[in-house]
C-alpha cells in the first residue's frame, strides 16, 4: 500500500486500538506464564483469583490481534469505494505488509536458530537431523511453517509463530476477497463464519485427503492422525470468521463513528459481552456446542466495537494512552521474542529466586522488544513509506 493509502493517511489515528494490541500481547504472555510456570508465585497468585479463567484461555489474545488485523487493514478499499476512487494498488499493499512484518520477523528467526534454539538444546542440537534443521528453515523464512507437524512448533522454542504465518496468508488473501466485502459486507461476513465452521467441523473429521498428504508426509516420524488434525484446526481457514468480523467492524466504523460516538448503549454491550465470555470461560465452554468459538469472537468483538465507537475519556485514558498503549506500540516484537525468552529464563534462572524470574522477564523481553520497534521495525517501515512517497511524512507502526 502506497504511503497516502496506509489506514493512517486514510482515516486518522485511531488511538485505542494501540491499548487493544496491548491487551492481547499481555493476554498471550500472562498465559504462556501460568502454562510454563504453574508454580511460580505470581502464577499462583493469578489462579486464585477471578482474572483465572481469562489466563487460562490467555490464547484469545490471538483472536484479538486476528480481529485488529481485520480492521485496520481493509479499511483503505472502504475509503476509497465511498469517495469513488480507484481500488489500492495490490502490489503496494503486499510490498507495505512484508516490509511491516518481515525485518523483525527475519531478526527473530536469526535469533531464533542462531541463539535461542543452541541455548535451550545444545549447540550440537542442529546437527542431528540437518534435514529437519534445514526444512524448518526454510519453511519458516517463506511463512508456510504452520503447514506441517514437522514445522508447526517452531522447533519447540517459539510455538507462538504458528499465528504469523496466519497472518501472512491472510495478506496475500484479502486483496481478492476484499471487493466482495466492499459490494456485500453483512453477506460476506456471514460466508467467512461458514467457511470457518466448516473447516472447523472438517479438521475434527472429514478433510480426510488432506489428512492423509499430512501422515504420508510425517511417515517417518509417525505423526498421529490427532496431531495433524489439530495443526488443521489451527490454520487460516479457522479463522475466517475473525478477520471477516474485524473487516465488518472497519466498515461499520466507518458507517457510524460519528453518528454513535456518544450512545450509552455501547457501554452497555460492552459489560453484557464481558459477562457472556466470562461465563463462557469459567462455566460453560461449550454453550454453543461446535459453535462456541463465536461465543469469544462476538465479546472480543463488542471490546473492539467499544473501543473505536466510544473514543471518550474512559477508551483514551485506558487504551489511546499509557501502559496498554505503550505495550501496544512493542506488541508485534513482543509477541515474536516472548515465549523463547520465557524458556530460555525458565533454563537460565533456575536458580534465582521464584518471585524474581517473571519480573526480569518482563523486563529483558519488553527492553528487546522496544529494541526491535525502535531500530527494526520502525527504520525498514519508514525507508519504505520514504521511497513509495519521497515528500510523506514517516508514519509510526500503529494502525498501519
């Protein structure tokens, strides 16, 4: 996307959607504590508390940052279909999202392989099966990792990197389904919610050719048939319904901010999504049966709805600004370095005090997080816009 068609030139800041990434990032990294540290103070500390079930299922994070995706990114086709302007260049949106995603990405991988992994596994571990080594490689610099077993988990070190490749392939998707959003967005909605229970319903028990190519592919290593079903039960199709409902939210946004941003009402459907998910998660998870996924998309989604509806004080003081807005900014860095700096503590720190290992780990992940915001992200991003439009201004990471 060209620098006047980033969501920024389009349509403003839109401020609290930093402190919703903030919420997710923090969302993802309290619960791969409490999953690796089940006996650290803090975690325990959690547990016995109401906030338990929202740790427990802390991956709903994912399903935040899937909807902001959604939003953000589609809007530029909504812009320019109410003014009647041509559609964005497609090879300027997928040139801005690899220069958004891959330097830090690339970074982390060298990291990743370079250092993390030789830490946690020897610096013989890659040796072994050069094969393996190599495969993974490559299939996580070309984002396609979450294809197989034999890849998924990113060696065991960095498992949280199945959701970029998710990512990656929703890009290369949306500028071809987006013209049928634009034409019918409730309709188009309503497909990406059938497709996703589909797929959902097939990864439990049909796609049965896809499962084979998987267990053919896995021979050697014997996968079982419930590992290959789940990495399909994670992969992109899952989560149509999330990027289309975060792609319905930018169209409404765009329908009814000015008219809806003072409607008590939002409020109020803001504390009944809580309450829902809320009993969603500590009562009944499955409520709905096959469908209760929706259950978390529709609360995460009246958050989202709030958010960027009802920008008063309470949304700009809580989520335009301060701690959550500060995560939000470091939140795409945060997420890749968060779980191998968490195992890699876990090695390392052993020895220290419980109550002292999460606080230095919030500390060393956040310092190389702001690190790569500041020096990777933000640098290649700015060459980028600079070079598509010499006399733009260079814009921050958020909402582009």
């Amino acid at each position: 996307m060209a620098a006047d068609e980033s969501v920024r030139s389009e349509v403003g800041r839109i401020a609290p959607v930093e402190g919703l990434r903030g919420i997710a990032v923090l969302w993802v990294i309290v619960f791969h504590c409490s999953v690796l540290r089940p006996n650290d103070p803090w975690v325990l500390a959690i547990k016995a508390s109401p906030l338990e079930p929202l740790v427990r299922n802390g991956y709903l994070g994912v399903d935040l940052f899937f909807l902001i995706s959604g939003f953000l990114l589609a809007m530029p086709w909504f812009v320019h279909s109410d003014a009647g302007r041509d559609s964005p260049s497609m090879k300027s949106f997928y040139a801005r999202r690899f220069w958004r995603i891959a330097p830090a990405y690339y970074v982390q991988l060298a990291f990743l392989f370079l250092v993390a992994i030789p830490a946690l596994r020897g610096y013989d571990y890659w040796r072994h099966d050069k094969w393996v080594f190599l495969y993974n490689f490559f299939a996580h610099v070309t984002f396609l990792h979450n294809t197989t077993p034999l890849s998924s988990g990113s060696m065991a070190v960095n498992g949280a990197l199945w959701t970029l490749s998710v990512e990656a392939q929703f890009y290369v998707l949306l500028p071809l389904v987006i013209p049928l959003f634009v034409r019918r967005p409730w309709f188009a909605f309503a497909v990406s919610i059938v497709a996703a229970q589909l797929w959902r319903i097939g990864a439990r028990d049909g796609l049965v050719p896809l499962v084979q190519a998987e267990l053919a592919f896995g021979s050697i290593w014997s996968w079982p048939e419930g590992v290959v079903r789940y990495l399909m039960a994670h992969q992109l199709p899952s989560y149509f319904g999330h990027f289309g409902a975060g792609i319905l939210l930018g169209r409404m946004w765009l329908w009814w901010r000015d008219s809806l941003r003072g409607a008590w009402w939002i409020d109020a459907v803001l504390a009944a999504a809580f309450v829902l998910l809320y009993y969603a998660l500590a009562v009944d998870g499955e409520m709905l049966g096959d469908m209760s996924w929706s259950i978390h998309l529709v609360s995460l989604a009246a958050l989202m709805f709030w958010a960027v509806m009802r920008p008063g004080k309470l949304a700009m003081n809580l989520l335009g600004r301060g701690p959550l807005a500060s995560a939000g900014r470091i939140s795409y860095s945060a997420y890749l370095y968060h779980l191998p700096l968490l195992l890699i503590a876990n090695e390392y720190l052993a020895d220290a005090p419980a109550w002292a290992v999460i606080p230095v780990y919030l500390v060393a992940t956040f310092a190389v997080s702001w690190l790569s915001w500041k020096y990777v992200e933000q640098p290649f991003l700015r060459r980028y816009v600079r070079e598509r439009e010499p006399t733009a201004r260079a814009v921050p990471i958020a909402n582009t």
